[in-house]
C-alpha cells in the first residue's frame, strides 16, 4: 500500500497516526521508498521518527531528499 504519487501521500496522511502501521518499510525502490518517508512526514506524529529511521541506510538521493526536507520545514516554520 504505499502510495503511488503526491496526491495519495496527502490522502494517506490524513488519516494521522493511524495509517503508520499500514506503511511499508524500505523497498529499494527510492521513488516509492520517497513517498512513504513523505507520508511519515506529513502525519507530523512523534511516532513516525522510528519508522523513518528504517529509511536512513539507503543512498537514493530522492529517498535522502525526501528524509532532508521535513527537518528543513520545520526549522523555517519554527524561526
């Protein structure tokens, strides 16, 4: 069930913290593995760091982009 595009990834994080459980871990493949860890991201939940940290041993830059991002937001919204 991971989801396919962008649209998707906001749907799936809708659902908060309940979907978490329901999203796969590393798939070796950086374009959907990018879209999970974007999912984890928007659901924003302090639950979602030790999911995420499944994704961190891959050199994918699109999956690395994906891992980056969230922090770079959340220093900006937090200034």
């Amino acid at each position: 069930m991971p989801p396919q595009d962008k649209d998707e990834v906001r749907e799936l994080a809708s659902f908060g913290s309940a979907v978490l459980p329901l999203l796969p871990g590393p798939s070796g493949d950086g374009t959907a593995d990018a879209l999970v860890v974007e999912t984890f991201a928007q659901v924003g939940d302090e639950t979602a760091i030790e999911p995420l940290a499944r994704f961190t041993g891959d050199d994918d830059k699109r999956l690395r982009r994906a891992l980056v991002s969230p922090c770079g937001r959340s220093a900006v919204v937090s200034r």
